[in-house]
C-alpha cells in the first residue's frame, strides 16, 4: 500500500451560507473565504465519551461509546488587519467551515467531490507569541454548534 502525502492536498473555506450541508453546491463553496494558503496547523480532533454499563457482578469495568467530541482550532499566518482571514473572522462569526481532503488544493471545487461540513461559531482570534524565524500567527477555536456532515458531495 502506498503511503499518501497530505501536503497541498487539503482545500479549507469559511462559507457564510450553505442551503443543505448534505450537499453544499459549487456556488456556495465558491463564495466561501479559501483559509488553506493562510492555516499553518489545523487541529481537528475528535472522540468519543465512555458510557459506564458496569455492573454490580462485574469483574472487569465495562462501557459503550457515547457522544463524541469535536476540538477543532485554525492556526494562521497574519497578514495584516485588513486581510483575509483575519478580517473575515472578525466577531465571531457563524457559518461554516469546509474541508475537502485528498484532492490538490488549486484544484476548483467541483461537483461531486466529497467535503467534510461543519456547522460552526469561530471564537476570538488570539493573536499567538512572536518568535524567531516565524511568520507572525494567530489562532482561532472552531465551536461546533451542529453535528458535522463527513463526506457530504
């Protein structure tokens, strides 16, 4: 099996509009704010709380899997206050976020393609510490305020 490369394979949009998040059009996508040439990290963590079904004859602690938890954060290069994004950002903006993986990130969004879509508030941008030989950088945290559509197309 062949190993897969991520770099440059990933397109991320803020889109402020999206009719049905389980088929986004071209349109809407295409009206969205491109963040993959800005992101220099995107923390996109997910996982599942335990359901305690231990009982009271058991031997060993048993569980199911219960709601999962999604921590998604925007580290970004900053390129002035009047630049995307981080203008676009301002104010805690709702929309969504899109993520399309595993196809080149100039390519066009395309009909058909499948994209991760999150219903979501962006928090304050927090600018992060200067340090030596580092583009300036600031960070946004992602709340999730539905649940997310994987491989919507």
């Amino acid at each position: 099996m062949a190993d897969i490369i991520n770099d440059g394979m990933t397109k991320v949009a803020y889109v402020p509009t999206i009719a049905s998040t389980a088929g986004p059009t071209v349109a809407e996508l295409n009206a969205g704010v491109a963040l993959e040439s800005y992101i220099t990290e995107l923390e996109d963590d997910s996982s599942n709380e335990s359901v305690d079904t231990t009982a009271l004859s058991s031997t060993y602690e048993t569980s199911l899997p219960g709601r999962r938890t999604l921590a998604t954060s925007l580290t970004m290069k900053f390129q002035g206050a009047a630049s995307a994004p981080y203008s676009t950002l301002a104010g805690t903006p709702d929309g969504y976020l899109v993520i399309r993986r595993f196809v080149a990130s100039d390519t066009a969004w395309t009909a058909g393609q499948s994209v991760d879509v999150f219903t979501v508030q962006y928090g304050q941008r927090n600018e992060l510490a200067v340090a030596a030989n580092e583009v300036l950088k600031f960070k946004v945290d992602i709340a999730h305020t539905a649940t997310p559509v994987y491989e919507s197309t």
